[in-house]
C-alpha cells in the first residue's frame, strides 16, 4: 500500500534532490498529483526507519528555500 507525500518528504526518502525530482516529474517518470497548489508524489514503499542526518539537514534546508 502507498501513500501521497510532498516533494520535500519524497526528496528525503528516495534520497534525490528536489532539482532532479522536479524534472523527473518533467519527464513524467513518477507518479504525482498536485493538492491546493503542491506537488504531492505517490510512494509505495516503507518510510525509513532512521533518516540520516545529513539527510535531514537537506530537507530542512529545502523547506527553508520554499518558505
């Protein structure tokens, strides 16, 4: 079972950059919808267990340069 997470979460979780998200969402290489004016893209895995910290750095940089 999947669920609909924003781009920042995807970001985290895949482990890729919003940069090359976005152009895969470009290219329609992932499956995603947009929500109330935000990208929202379908995961069908588990989240991870422990994100890495650098990892969490990143996506907390992210979400400031949106914000």
């Amino acid at each position: 079972m999947g669920e609909w997470i924003p781009l920042v979460d995807y970001a985290v979780r895949k482990g890729v950059s919003l940069s090359t998200l976005r152009r895969h969402i470009k290219a329609e290489k992932v499956r995603y919808r947009i929500e109330y004016g935000r990208y929202l893209l379908f995961c069908d895995d588990a989240p991870p267990t422990e994100p890495s910290a650098e990892r969490t750095l990143v996506a907390t940089e992210a979400i400031d340069m949106i914000t």
